[in-house]
C-alpha cells in the first residue's frame, strides 16, 4: 500500500537501470539511460513498451513516439487507450518524451517493467497514470477502484458521485491489496462515500458515512480487496507492512532506511509465524515484538562488501538472546516499525530475509547433497527448506495415480535441509513435495505442494518429480558406456552452429512424423540436418550449441496436446497477412517455444521426447548428445539460470514456494524483480548460486554435455561463473565420463538492469570477464558488420558488409554521403578489432589515422575492445534473437542487389566472424541462407515461421507471408514489397554457393594455425592492418596481415574482405617483391569469383573482386 494524496507531490531517488529488456542478444546494443536525481511534474507522460509498434510508432519502448503518449485528464491523471494483440508484454512510464524519469512495476522510479498480458483474440486495454504516486497500471491486470460519493464535487469532479472522474482514485503500487488515496481538500462537514470499479467507475457495496471534522483535515479511503470494503478515517494511510524494505542480514542486524527518522526515534522487530502482523498506531501488533537498538555506525564493513547497494543503510542490533533464536523468528512474517518520541508509529515495512538465512546455514548447507540420491539402491530425498514449519512428500506409483503416500521429512537445524531415506520400492515413484511455509504472496502461512527444485526426471507436463537413479542401466541408451566426447578444441578455434531442437528436423519429411521435432532426430541417420552437420564437421564446425533443453514452461508435452495451424498456408502470398493469422490462432497452445522459461533446470524438456512420462525424456536425450558426439562433435546447453517461469504462489512457480523470498531477486520494496524479462533469480544468495552450479555440473558429468552456454550472463555474478568453472574442473575422464577442465563456458555479458554497474555484486559483463577465460558474446564486430543494431526503428541501417556508402539503399536513417563514410570507417574499425579477438589493449592505427587500443575505440559509449585473450570474445554476425541475417540483408542491401550478390555479401559478413582469432557461433542453417521471413523475434512463431530448410527446392523460409504481428506489425509496410519480391528469394544455386564458401572459410580457419593464435601477445606482434588510417585505406575493404614466421607452414597470411560492388586493388609496400597465391582451399574450390583475385609483386598490389574474401598466402 501506498498512499496516493492530493496534497503533496511525490518526489523519489531513482536508480539506473536499461529501458527495454529482452530474452536476446539485443540487450548488448541498449544504452543504460541516466535517471534524474529529483522528478519534476511531467510535460508528456508515454506508455513505453514492447507494443508501442502496435500503436503505430516506428519501434518499440518508443518513449518519444507520439502514439505512446498519453492524454492528460481533467481530474489530474492521465490515460491511454489502444487495442492489442493477443500475447505477453511488458510497458512502464517514460516521463517527457526521454527515459531520463521513468516509472515501472510499483511506481519504482527507474523500476521492473510491468508485466501484461492481453487474453486470444486481443482486447482493449486502457493505461492510467497517477503523477502523484507515480503508479501506472491497465485494466486487464488492475480493476481500478474510485471512492463515489457526496464529496467528489469538492475534489474538482464535475458532479457528485461522477463515474468517469479519477480524482478520488485509489492507488495500490505495491500491490497489497490494499489501494488508498489521502486528501486535505474536503471542507468540514459528514459525506458518504461508496467503492466503485472500473473505468467508468460502477458503485458497488453499500454507502458509507464520515465525518471531515475541520476545513482540510487529513481524510484517507481506504479499500481492502479481500474484504472488497471502503474505509475512511482520518490522518494518514496505516502503514503497511507487505513491503519488505528492511533487510534481514545477520542474526543480530537490519538494515533499513532511516532517513528522515528523528532523533529519539526508538524500534522493534515483530514476528508472527503464522503471519497477522498489522500495524498500529503505537506499533505492530499480531505478534512477538522485540526491542532493537540502533547503531550510529552503521553496517560493519564486511557487510556493506557483501552488499554494496544497502551499505549507506542504518543499522539496528538485535539483542544477543532473541538473535540466538533467529532460526525459529524467521520462519514466519517478520517486519519492524519506528516509533517518533511520543511512541506513536511513524514509519514500517516488512523485513527481506534471504541474508539472514544465509548467515544462519549457508556455510553448512552448501555441502549438502540435494535432490534424488541412491546409496546401496534406497533412495533419499533431500529438500532445502530452512523457513517451513513442516515438510512431507507424497510418493505416487504412476504419473497418472490419483492416490499417495505421504511420508514426512526431518529437519537438520544445522543446514536447515530436511529429509527422508526411502526404501528401494521407492524407485521410479513420483513424488511432490508438502511444504508448511509462510509466504508473502498470501501474508499467511500456506501448505505448498510443489515438485522437486533438484527434480532429475518427471511426469508429462512437469506435474511430478520422478524418483530416479541416472546411473540406472535403464537410463543408458545402447552404447552409452563407451561413447566419449570428442576432444575439445581450445575455445579460440571453436566454430559453432547454434541449433533448436525443434527447427531441426519439424520440416524434415525423411523423417518418420514421431521423429520429427525431437531428440530422436539426431540419432536418425536419415536426418537432413545431421548429414548437413556432419559435412560441416568436415569443414570444421567443432560444436552444436543447443538452445534450451531443459524443462521448460508454457509448451503441452503430450502430442495429443498440441495444436496446429489448419489453414493451407503454401497457398497463401508470399507478403499476406494471414499465415501469420493462422500461426496465432494456435500459438498457446502448439509445441513451439524457444524455451527460455525454465520450471525444472537439471531435467530434460519433454515436449522433444517422443513418450515425456518418465525416464524415456532421459534415455532419448542421452542418444542425441551420443549421436553428435559420434558425428565428432561437441555438445554446448544453452542454459537459463537468470529466472525462472514464475515466481509467488504461480501454477508454474518451484522455489518461490519453498522458500519465499529467498531464490528470487527482489527489488527495494521486496518485488521480484524482471530484468531478464520473468522472475529474476539470485544466485547472489549462497543457495540459488549452489543449484547453478549443481545444476550445471549434473549436465556435465551425467549428460556429458561439453559446455554451457549462458544467457544474460550479466545479470548473475561473476563468482557464480568462477565457482561453475572451479566445479566443472575436478571432472575427469577416467571417473566421470568428461574432462570437465575443457568444458567450454560463455555467455551474454550485457550490463543493464538493477545489478548494472556491479551495484550489488561483480556481475559477469563483458569486460568483468576478461582474465577469467570465460566468454561473452561480441556485440561490437555483429554490428559493424551487419549495420546498426539489431534493435533499430528502421532496420535499413547500413554497415560494412551491407553496403553503407559503398551501395546506399536509400534510406534516410543512414544520413548523408559525408555521415555514411564516416559511419562506414568506424564500423570498419569495430570489424578490425573484433578479428583480434575483442581485445581491450590490442594497438593499431584506426581508419582515421589515429593510434589506439581496442579499448579507446568508442561502441555506444563503451569501449570496443574488452577481452584479455581472443577466447574471451565469441563472434557472430547471427544468433537465433532478433533478424535472420538473410532478413537484415534483405532490409539493408541496395534494392538492385542481385540474389547471387546477396548470397556473397552473406558469406563475407559469416567471413568476418569466422576469420576471427576468437570462437565464432552462426545460427543453424545461415550458410543455406536461412530466413525466418523478416520475424525479428521468432520465439513463439511456430513452426512455419522457424523450421530449417535443409532441401534448398523448399526454398530458404523467405516469403512465408507477414511475420507475426505481435512483435512485427510496425515493420510490415517495409517487409511486404520485399517479401512479395520474387528477385528476393535465392535459388539452389545461391544457397550452394553460400554453404560452399562457408565452408572454405571453415576449412581455413582450421588448417591455418595463424587465424588462432591464442594470446594477446602473439596476436599483437603478428596481426596487422597494415592500410587501416592510411590514404591507401578505401572505404569498404579491410586488409589483414598476419605473419607466420616461425610458426606456420606459411611466412604470412593476408585476406583482403572487398565488401563493395566493385573490384578493388590494395597495395601493401612492404609485400612486393614476394610470392603470394590465394590458399589452397580456396584456388581448389568451387567458388569462381575468388579466382579472379591475383597479386602483383612487382607493387605488392592485391586486386580482389567485387563481394569476396580472399585469402593470400606467402610460402
């Protein structure tokens, strides 16, 4: 509860934090905006969201889009109306057209984004601001409530009990239950007033009476919806005590904000274990109520380490005796209170715990084992779950049984892990979890039945956990005993290709139908996918990144289950708006979804399991990590450890009900925070950072999974990253299966959100990383090369391999001739570096003739350049987030471009990436010029808009119609004419070609010591660019020199990258008089364009044709 007055105007400190997140690599592009110390009143007030297209602004979270911006009403607040799509967003509120001053989830200033989501078939919505209390919300998620009655007049509404006036608006920002709204305005004198809801308001319940006893006294409405009842008393709101702002963090200390407390000030402590705390006019009542002290000099050193963001918070002692009986107090609700002098209530929250609860068993329960356990064939079970009153399990024969056993667990008061050994019987028996606990979601004491956080197997749909053993010969797929990874190349020479299961093989007609969509697929030896894997296997594709694989929510498992689109969607244009119809009709409930919404993190997904009940999910998962691996291949997870589906007492919700509060991140107030774009997790708390590296090394050491690939890696500490590297590291071949020392480990490093900046830890960021050997995804050289950022307004932004100033397209958004070269040189610049490896300290001379590090070269406002070593960067010019790059190209190139100069442009920009001395990763299917038909966030678009094409007579995927509306509508008068654009659409001849000099790029990279040089120290004393800031520098070619004395076969390596439309010379001084021809793999190659590429030694002048990479070598 907050109150929302009429007198006074609501000012708060504010935070940094990013505008817009998503699941993706786009957050590597957003810049994090300043927030305003002090909010002065708002000029505009704009709905910023992930729908602002919708609206009809040029892109999303538009905070200066005309259409975002809402009107201001009559009675002082503000609203906007507008019609969306069915499906999930999130919006907050963006003050005078910028982010300078922005609101979000509980009117925190610089806060969460709001969660919102619009049932099938769309609905109106309407979006209402207050200025006073800085709360916005919509009337799908809130059912507004207005104070009606025999005063409204007196507050500036047009008439008495006026339905349509928000002027006595009840406000609830920190979600309660419990909206109140406070005003000086009324005269003296008895009213009555009734509750009404909606937007009009409709009157409801019976009128109540009050009395005003002076002209401007102090009047709070208060409406409980629980009790769905108006109350009106005199002086301010009753605090209340759902907050938690107060933090918990040793036995014997709280932190809480005592600012503006004045002195003489006294406090206590309440704890309730069944919850009922209120607060009162002289404290809090409901409970135990203890004494503390406040300490003048604040949190002890050690503490404001451990959290840096609470460290200028003020300190109160618990007494020695009641901090000894901490283990019992935080069990239920907990909150403290400060009394003024005159001992009356002036200020209360309730209390966050998870420090507390780390202080009191971190040390000792982070050596326990978690989870299903077999010794000598009993089971037992073993659950973390230091605040429950009482925890019991429910055993059940089968997933379908409607009856259970219900054995209870015991509590270890020194780990605060609670367990039960079982008897043999028990194995393969499904189970839940009873849990006893208070929450505040509920602010009372509620009995959870929950499945196993350390779940290794489970029912169909995630319903139950599974008892099982994974070293049980029933979960081994034949041969598994002597299958054994490839040998893991260092991660510099790393060439990966991302894959979702799904898209795999769901359009793969050799397959037999059940196989299709499936784990199943890669252990088929019919599958297109796998012999277009094994082929770049040959080439030098070292590894097969997985997108999510563990259990996820949002996706029916059983067959039966899923829906698909009924419509004759090959009949339909290739620019219509009706596959993308026929696609949402079905969307929530087919068996498409990228999977970043973890429910169970160290189970198999079942939804890729042919038969999801049971052990089968297990078994099948083994047989594709063993027939990739037998296709001398390497197994990556993409792994979501930064939230979880749900939080609170949601259906799809685990850890927060076991534990409430504890494994979720929560902001200031106590609200789960949303950075990742779901419930965030805290690994910062010794437990959840436990499970991650749990989770991680079960994958590893059972799945002989090679390595792990993290998104939003940032969002998470460094030392979770150190401590999943230090674990990874005692596995061993000989007694596990797997040389954990070469698992390979990276992940996306972006630095946003409410941990932006270390403020509460050492996040894992791009540039934390450097040192660690861990890597982070290069957002620097994707976007030089590709043009722009993957998250533009207009998406015809140009770069170096898609034309800029060489080939303009015409669009406005790329400036001027003068501001192109400009742009075209620095994003040169970007490319050049990101082929040392990213590194932060390599020095050249940039384009404009200036000498520099890596790190002094500018990408947005921070340095280009990040790494220690080249393994720390991995380079991509394409991830399954945001525009095929057949689809930006399709945006970017100029109109005339032919289909076969496209397919070489795409080469060069895979080229840039590949050639690198770091890893490289590309999308599964680029080099056959894959498109998802311009859908620029294809997660939940199904099948038709996702599936590979791995027969090029089935096209690529481009002109599959409109991509979705929910996250493309703004770009479709742009998309339509291309996509109804025969000439757009490449042939078998376009895609050979693409595939067949990705592949030579491959081979290269593999056979030529010199393109993975390893450290900084060789990469700076024989990588050059040796034209780059000189007047023999044109724009649109790059020219590399690497120097192979005393290393390879070859004295030098020079690979010139002609991204123009003509053929160009370059001359390097210091090269004539040598031999050099262009490299085996490629005058032995398929490609006849590159051929024509020669050398003069009597000037050392290269010539290279229009569109082409050409390597030179000297021997």
């Amino acid at each position: 509860m907050t109150s929302r007055s009429t007198s006074a105007r609501g000012r708060g400190r504010l935070t940094r934090r990013s505008a817009a997140v998503a699941l993706s690599l786009v957050a590597g592009t957003a810049a994090i905006p300043a927030i305003a110390a002090d909010t002065p009143q708002p000029t505009t007030v704009a709905v910023a969201s992930d729908f602002d297209n919708q609206l009809g602004c040029a892109g999303d979270w538009a905070a200066d889009c005309d259409q975002a911006q809402m009107a201001l009403r009559p009675d002082g607040t503000w609203a906007l109306t507008a019609r969306l799509a069915a499906g999930t967003y999130q919006y907050k509120a963006a003050l005078d057209r910028s982010w300078a001053v922005n609101y979000g989830q509980n009117a925190a200033p610089g806060g969460a984004n709001i969660p919102l989501t619009v049932p099938a078939g769309g609905a109106e919505v309407t979006f209402v601001y207050d200025p006073v209390t800085h709360w916005i919300t919509d009337t799908l998620s809130t059912t507004l409530v207005t104070a009606l009655g025999t005063f409204q007049s007196e507050l500036g509404c047009a008439t008495d009990g006026a339905a349509d006036c928000l002027a006595s608006w009840l406000t609830d920002p920190d979600g309660d239950g419990i909206a109140t709204f406070t005003t000086t305005k009324l005269p003296a004198g008895t009213y009555t007033a009734r509750p009404g809801l909606g937007l009009p308001a409709q009157p409801t319940g019976e009128p109540t009476s009050f009395t005003v006893a002076s002209d401007g006294a102090e009047t709070t409405f208060g409406y409980s919806t629980a009790s769905k009842r108006l109350s009106v008393y005199p002086g301010k709101p009753k605090p209340s005590l759902a907050p938690r702002s107060g933090y918990w963090l040793a036995p014997d200390l709280i932190a809480w904000d005592t600012t503006g407390h004045p002195a003489g000030t006294t406090y206590q402590l309440a704890t309730a274990p069944d919850g009922g705390l209120a607060a009162d006019g002289t404290g809090i009542s409901g409970g135990t109520t203890i004494p503390l002290q406040y300490d003048p000099k604040g949190l002890p050193q050690a503490l404001k380490a451990t959290y840096p963001h609470l460290a200028k918070l003020g300190a109160l002692r618990v007494p020695t005796a009641r901090a000894a009986e901490a283990r019992e107090l935080v069990k239920g609700q907990s909150a403290i209170a400060a009394l003024g002098p005159d001992g009356q209530l002036t200020d209360a929250t309730g209390l966050q715990t998870a420090g507390v609860l780390d202080a009191l068993y971190a040390d000792m329960a982070k050596r326990a084992t978690l989870g299903p356990v077999f010794h000598a064939d009993r089971p037992t079970l073993s659950l973390w779950a230091p605040t429950a009153q009482s925890v019991s399990v429910e055993l059940y024969d089968t997933p379908a049984s409607t009856t259970a056993r219900t054995v209870p667990l015991t509590l270890d008061r020194t780990t605060g892990v609670w367990s039960v050994r079982g008897e043999k019987s028990w194995k393969n028996l499904y189970y839940r979890y009873q849990v006893k606990v208070w929450t505040p979601a509920t602010q009372k004491t509620v009995t959870n039945t929950v499945t196993d956080p350390y779940s290794l197997s489970l029912s169909a749909n995630s319903t139950r956990s599974q008892i099982v053993d994974l070293a049980d010969r029933a979960t081994l797929p034949a041969g598994w005993d002597t299958s054994r990874s490839p040998k893991a190349l260092p991660l510099e020479k790393q060439q990966i290709q991302e894959i979702h299961i799904r898209d795999f093989s769901s359009a793969d007609t050799s397959l037999p139908t059940d196989r299709r969509g499936t784990y199943l697929a890669f252990a088929d030896s019919r599958s297109l996918g796998m012999k277009h894997l094994k082929d770049l296997k040959a080439a030098g594709v070292t590894t097969i990144q997985l997108l999510p694989a563990f259990d996820f929510a949002g996706t029916a498992e059983l067959r039966a289950d899923q829906a698909t689109p009924a419509c004759d969607m090959d009949a339909m244009a290739p620019d219509s708006s009706e596959q993308q119809a026929c696609v949402a009709t079905t969307q929530a409930r087919d068996a498409y979804n990228w999977g970043y919404n973890p429910f169970h993190f160290t189970v198999p997904e079942g939804a890729y399991a042919t038969a999801p009940d049971g052990t089968d999910r297990i078994v099948q998962f083994r047989q594709m990590v063993k027939a990739i691996h037998d296709a001398g291949l390497n197994v990556v997870m993409d792994v979501v450890y930064n939230h979880t589906a749900a939080a609170g007492q949601d259906a799809a919700s685990v850890l927060d009900k076991i534990v409430p509060g504890y494994y979720q991140r929560l902001d200031a107030t106590g609200t789960v925070t949303r950075d990742s774009c779901c419930a965030d997790t805290a690994p910062e708390n010794a437990m959840m950072n436990k499970l991650v590296v749990d989770s991680v090394t079960t994958w590893a050491k059972h799945y002989r999974i090679d390595g792990f690939r993290f998104d939003l890696m940032g969002l998470d500490p460094k030392q979770t990253m150190l401590d999943v590297k230090s674990s990874l590291a005692k596995l061993t071949p000989g007694r596990d299966g797997i040389n954990g020392k070469a698992s390979l480990l990276y992940g996306e490093g972006w630095d946003y959100g409410i941990v932006a900046n270390d403020a509460r830890f050492a996040q894992a960021t791009q540039k934390n990383m450097a040192g660690t050997g861990i890597g982070t995804f290069n957002d620097r050289l994707r976007d030089g090369a590709r043009g722009g950022g993957v998250s533009d307004a207009d998406p015809r932004r140009q770069g170096f391999a898609s034309g800029l100033y060489t080939a303009p397209n015409g669009a406005d958004v790329n400036g001027t001739p003068e501001q192109q070269k400009a742009r075209l040189l620095h994003d040169m610049d970007l490319v050049k570096i990101g082929l040392t490896g990213n590194l932060a300290r390599y020095t050249f001379t940039t384009s404009d003739g200036t000498r520099r590090t890596g790190a002094q070269i500018d990408y947005n406002g921070q340095p280009a350049g990040y790494t220690a070593t080249p393994a720390e960067a991995v380079n991509y010019v394409e991830a399954h987030d945001n525009l095929a790059l057949f689809d930006a190209l399709a945006y970017k190139l100029a109109p005339d471009t032919t289909p076969a100069n496209r397919a070489r442009l795409q080469a060069l920009a895979l080229a840039t990436s590949t050639l690198s001395q770091s890893p490289s990763m590309a999308q599964g299917g680029t080099d056959l010029l894959r498109s998802k038909s311009l859908d620029h966030n294809s997660y939940d678009s199904g099948d038709w808009f996702n599936s590979i094409q791995w027969d090029c007579r089935n096209g690529n995927g481009f002109g599959r119609g409109l991509p979705l509306a929910e996250s493309n509508s703004a770009q479709w008068p742009l998309a339509g004419p291309l996509l109804a654009d025969p000439e757009l659409r490449p042939g078998c001849a376009e895609t050979g070609a693409t595939t067949a000099q990705f592949q030579q790029y491959l081979k290269i990279k593999q056979s030529t010591p010199l393109f993975s040089l390893g450290t900084a120290h060789a990469i700076q004393q024989r990588l050059t660019f040796p034209l780059s800031g000189t007047t023999g520098e044109k724009p649109g070619v790059i020219t590399q020199h690497l120097d192979g004395h005393g290393l390879d076969t070859y004295k030098s390596v020079t690979v010139v990258y002609n991204a123009t439309p003509n053929a160009q010379t370059q001359t390097v001084k210091n090269l004539a008089g040598t031999r050099q021809s262009l490299h085996p793999v490629q005058s032995g190659g398929s490609d006849p364009v590159v051929k024509q590429a020669a050398f003069d030694p009597a000037t050392g002048t290269f010539t290279v044709p229009a569109h082409t990479v050409a390597v030179f070598i000297q021997k």
